[in-house]
C-alpha cells in the first residue's frame, strides 16, 4: 500500500493567527486535534504551555564509556557463560 505524505504547510503562507499558532506547535511536535475550532486564546496557552514544556527537557546524559579492559572483561564472562550453558554445565536463564 503507498504511504501518502501530506506537508505540513509552510509558515510564510499561514495568514492568520490561528494558523500560524497550529503550525509552530506542529514543528513542536504537538498535534492539536479540532485546533480550527478552538478558542484562539486556548491555542496560546498551549503554545506557551508546550514551549515550557520544550525549553525545560530534561537532557538525558551520555553513558559512561568503558574502558577497553572492562569491555574484554565483560566479554569474556559472557562467552564462558554461554561455553558453560552449551555445555549443559549451567542452568541460568
């Protein structure tokens, strides 16, 4: 079945405020549904709401990187893991 991409719209053609408003939410991420029969004063607070929401993300921190002798380390355990549970020495699931 072909998949259908519909665009989004372009912000310099929004000519009212309402829609200019639908569409900075859109490029938030935010999908209002029944958005053209809201209260133009309902839109702004979900706009003012959903970019708080967005200035104040919680960055998630990089992992900790492992150095090489603690990735060969850890390698090592698994692979005589799985030598011992082919070998039906070990019954860990």
């Amino acid at each position: 079945m072909p998949r259908i991409w519909l665009p989004i719209g372009n912000p310099r053609l929004a000519t009212s405020e309402r829609d200019q408003i639908v569409l900075r939410l859109r490029e938030l991420g935010v999908h209002v549904p029944g958005a053209q029969s809201l209260d133009i004063s309902q839109l702004r607070e979900i706009l003012a709401w959903q970019q708080e929401r967005a200035a104040s993300a919680v960055v998630i921190p990089e992992p900790q990187r492992l150095s090489r002798e603690q990735v060969r380390q850890g390698l090592k355990d698994f692979l005589d893991f799985q030598k011992a549970r082919r070998e039906g020495r070990r019954r860990i699931y």
